[in-house]
C-alpha cells in the first residue's frame, strides 16, 4: 500500500460523509422522507440501490468459495431466485407501490384485521429487526474483518470501525435518501473495482488462453470447471436437489432480498419509488443487475485464484490474496475503497431498514402512536444508533452464532406460497401467516433434531424442503378454511387501495359492485415473467460463452436476451399509467 492508495480510500470516506451531511436537514422533515426518501426515487435511482445493497463485503468471496469448490457452475445455489425476481417484477411491484405503506411488515394491518394481525406485524417486526438483521450485519462485518486482517495487517477492529461508524453516521443522518445516493456512489466504485482486479487476474494466469490451460490441471478439465450447469450425477448437486432449487425453492423459501412476492429492503425501495411504473422499472433493473451484469468479474478473479493459489484451506482466502498481489500501487486503493464500499452500501441498507420495523411497526404502533413526525424522526435515528451497536454486539460473539443462521431461516422454509397468494386470494387471513411460519419452524426443527437430517447434505436438504413444504402449506390451508376469514370491510379496504384484481377477489368486487375485475396485466404477466427469466439467462450465459471463445453462440443467447427485452419494454408500454400517479399515504 502506497501513499496514493491511502490517499484515494481516504477521499472516498470523505465523499460519502459529504453525501451524508448534505442530505440530513431533507431527511429530518418526516418519517415518509426518513424511511421512503417522500417517495420520490426515480426508478435508476431505488434500482441501484436495491443492487448496492446485495453486492457486500462477502458477496466475491462467497463467489470465489463456489467457484473453487463447484466451478461456475456453483453459482446455481443463488443464479436459481431470478424467477422469483422476476415474479416479483411482474406481479408484485405495482401492488407494494400501490399499498401505500412505510414497511413490507405494516402491510399485514392493511390486508388483515383484528388482534391476530395486529399480534403478526408485531412479532415479524420484532423478528426481522433483531434477529434476522443482525445476524446480516454480523456476518457482513465478519467478511470485512477478514479482507482487511489479510489485506491490510492493520487491527481488524479498528478499520471495521472507521467503515461502520461512518455508514451508521450517514444512516442516521440522512435516512434512506443517504442511504440511496452513497449507494449508487458505491455501486460504481465497487463494480469498477472488480472489474479492475478481474482484468489483472486473467492477465496473471495468462489470459483466457493461459486460464483453460491451468484449469485443467486443477480442475481435470477446464470444460467442467467452465460448465453452466452441473455435471450429471455431481455429488454436490444431485437430480433430486437441482430439482428443488428450480421447482421448488424459488417460490417456497424465504430470503433476506429474495422474499417471494417481494418484501425487506427490496419493498422499501419500491415504496420510495415515485410512481408504480417507476417501481416496476426499479425491480427489473435490480435483477438484470444483480444476476447478468455483476457476477462475470468475480467468477472470473475466482477462477484464476485457484489456478495461483492451488490448494488453500479456505478458498475464499483466493479473492483477498489477488486484490494484494495482482493490482499495481495506485490501483489497489482503488480496489479496496470498493471493498469498502461494498460493506459500507448493505450495512447503510440494514440499519436504515432494521430501524424501520422498531420505529413504524413496534414503537409507533404499539408504544407512542401520538408522537408527532419530527418526534418519530429523532426516535429512527436513535433507532438506528441502537442497531448500530447490536450489531456489534453480534459480531463479537458471531462464532457462538454462525449455527442459528440456518436454524433462523427455517421459519421461512415453506412460507412463499403464503406470501404469495395472499395478495390474490381473499380467503387467506393472518392466522395463514402465523400458522405457515409456526408449521415451518416445528417441522424443520423435527427433521434435523429428531430425524437427524443434515441440511449441509444436498440430498438431504432436499427433502427437508420438500417435506417442510408440503407440511406447511398442508397446515396453512387447513388453518385458513378452519378459521373464520377477514371482516368485509377489512377485505373492501384492502381492495380498494391495491385493486389486485383476479378470480381469487371476485365475490369482494363483485359485492362492492366492482364486477369481475381482471388481474392487472392478465396473461400478459406471465409472458413478461417469462421473457425476464429467460432475458436475464441469456444475457448471463451469453456473456460468459462469449468470455471463454464461443463468440457465436454468446451473440445467439445476447440476441435471445434482446428480443426478450424489447417485448418487456413493449408490453410494459402498453396502458401504462402516469409516472407520476399518486398513492394512498401510509395510514
């Protein structure tokens, strides 16, 4: 590290303090400024960040583990969630945007009524806030202690704190409007700097050339290694288990940034949107980016660390050790002020959003519902000082911790269809909700305490999904015709703000003299989800084939992906409302 690398990390830290400060006095105006930016985000803007937000500290490196162990072809464990993406693009977007609401978890009171969702929006608030989220961040500050001890040999706790402190400042300051700006700022910074270090990579092992040779040592082959898709009977991805990942787990599983139907940050983002078309626009931008254009360079710094680095006890080591060997003085600051702010751009995202459910969904809702905005916003900032110093907390002791991550998740393994269907089927009542997540928990807890099933076993994890799936789904609906379902004027309500449309609502709008309303976009939606999932694809394999030498079929799949887009474009074109239509502030 040189003087001039330590110059360009310092005035990046110095820029995004500067965004922070100058957007504080704008976000302290209301709780609607404060958490959904007065929705008002244009669609490049909530897209981006939605993008920012995924590509942390840990994302290469989680890369390069799969890489090494896998090939390319490993990156199926997450390249899977693009058709629930999609979904979320097509048929869900327009609803959140039309809700109205400040948090995914406020919209349970929209939807239903009474204790049960009052006792539901409670607990998933409590839930999302403190233990889901700080289990995010801990494990996001682990992976930034870890690339600063090896890159730097500088106390891991003390650059750990200068990026935190400075993302928890902005976070306070400046609410979401912060957070957004400084993400597109980051975005940039951290894409370029992966680009950056890909390109040194491939030139270390002798270009693409030099690559397939050196993978076919460490591989055996480097058509393997380089494969799209695991190898038929690969220990590590049985049949039974790719058919899970792309039959099953898409829809059923809930994941932070990749929840069925939509919802965490990635709903927030759409809330801020400025208008129903501009959240759509948003949320295919985030996917286009998150799974087509960002994955390349670190595959590519992955594939070449294995071929230098032969042999590591932890290959996630690879990605940090070519940041410091590969990049010229000068360079490397760059590089790592995007590391940086990578972390910086999904810690801002998590505070920010954990705040959200203390503030609106349990202190505001249940505590002190007559405080007045400026009130509100002064509790959100201390809000997020108080998540700030949890997550620390967590951190400390995250070795005591990393086991519960999975166990965490369990409650949300057979929950999708739930959250899905809830916006299209009027018979669905909280007590759904509450039974699927309850139903989840005990039956995964069942199968790995008592039937001793290990979920780190593709083909075990495999049936666990399954059998938590259909379990819970069993329950849920047993639940929902056992119990009585929402009141009329709960169900009108909801109706008439989000207008979901479909044959699930037709007695509702038929008996508030709606008739048979059709669901928004009808068939049309499922070709657009269709032509996203296969645009996004196309676009993925296409620049990869044309990456390693077969520039023909890369061109076909590319020219696949454009057609896809234009029908996209085309389609969404059609009947669009006004860009700037107004919504139903949050109640």
């Amino acid at each position: 590290m040189t003087s001039i690398d330590w110059t360009i990390i310092a005035l990046y830290f110095v820029i995004a303090a500067g965004i922070g400060l100058a957007l504080s006095r704008r976000a302290g105006s209301s709780l609607s400024e404060y958490f959904v930016g007065g929705r008002s985000l244009p669609w490049w803007l909530a897209g981006t960040s939605m993008v920012a937000t995924t590509f942390a500290a840990d994302t290469p490196l989680a890369v390069t583990e799969m890489v090494a162990q896998h090939g390319v072809a490993g990156n199926w464990l997450w390249w899977n969630m693009v058709m629930s993406g999609m979904l979320t693009v097509f048929f869900y977007a327009r609803l959140w945007r039309r809700a109205g609401v400040l948090t995914d978890v406020e919209f349970t009171e929209l939807r239903y009524g009474g204790r049960p969702a009052a006792i539901l929006r409670g607990f998933r608030a409590a839930y999302m806030a403190v233990p889901i989220n700080l289990i995010i961040m801990g494990w996001v500050n682990l992976a930034m202690m870890k690339i600063v001890g090896t890159a730097l040999g500088i106390p891991e706790v003390t650059a750990l704190m200068v990026c935190f402190v400075l993302a928890a400042a902005y976070s306070t300051l400046a609410g979401i409007w912060g957070v957004v700006v400084t993400d597109l700022f980051q975005f940039v910074l951290a894409v370029a700097g992966a680009v950056i270090l890909a390109v040194f990579a491939v030139a270390a092992v002798g270009g693409i050339s030099g690559m397939k040779e050196g993978l076919d040592t460490v591989y055996g082959s480097a058509d393997a290694a380089l494969s799209l898709f695991p190898a038929r009977g690969a220990a590590w991805m049985p049949a039974i288990t790719l058919a899970v990942y792309l039959g099953v787990n898409w829809w059923a599983s809930w994941y932070p940034g990749a929840e069925p139907g939509g919802g965490g940050y990635v709903a927030q983002r759409i809330f801020s949107a400025r208008s129903e078309r501009d959240g759509v626009l948003a949320t295919l931008w985030f996917n286009i980016a998150h799974y087509a254009v960002r994955p390349w360079p670190w595959i590519l710094v992955a594939l070449a660390s294995t071929i230098l680095y032969p042999g590591l006890e932890d290959p996630k080591d690879g990605y940090i050790m070519a940041v410091m060997d590969l990049i010229p003085p000068g360079v490397t600051g760059l590089v790592l002020a995007g590391f940086a702010a990578a972390y910086m751009s999904t810690i801002s995202t998590q505070l920010n959003w954990g705040a959200s459910y203390l503030v609106n969904d349990l202190y505001g809702r249940f505590l002190r519902p007559d405080l007045d905005d400026r009130a509100m916003v002064r509790v959100s900032r201390l809000a997020t000082l108080f998540m700030m110093l949890a997550s620390l907390v967590v951190t400390y002791f995250m070795t005591s911790i990393e086991g519960a991550w999975r166990f965490l998740l369990a409650i949300g393994a057979g929950t999708g269809l739930v959250l899905i269907l809830r916006w299209y089927w009027w018979r669905i009542n909280a007590w759904s909700e509450i039974s699927a997540m309850i139903a989840s928990l005990v039956v995964s807890v069942v199968l790995w305490f008592w039937a001793g099933l290990d979920p780190s076993d593709p083909t075990q994890w495999a049936y666990i999904m399954l059998a938590t799936v259909a379990s819970s789904t069993f329950v849920w609906v047993a639940v929902t015709y056992a119990t009585e379902p929402e009141r009329e004027e709960v169900l009108e309500a909801f109706y008439r703000r989000v207008r979901p449309g479909g044959r699930g609502w037709r007695s509702v709008s038929q008996r508030m003299g709606l008739g048979s309303e059709v669901m928004e976009g009808g068939a049309l939606n499922w070709t657009n989800w269709l032509a996203g999932v296969v645009s996004v694809y196309a676009t993925l394999f296409g620049v990869g084939k044309i990456l390693f030498g077969e520039v023909a079929l890369g061109l076909g799949l590319l020219a696949v992906a454009a057609l896809c887009f234009a029908w996209i474009a085309r389609s969404l074109g059609k009947g669009e409302e006004s860009a700037r239509t107004p919504v139903p502030s949050s109640p």
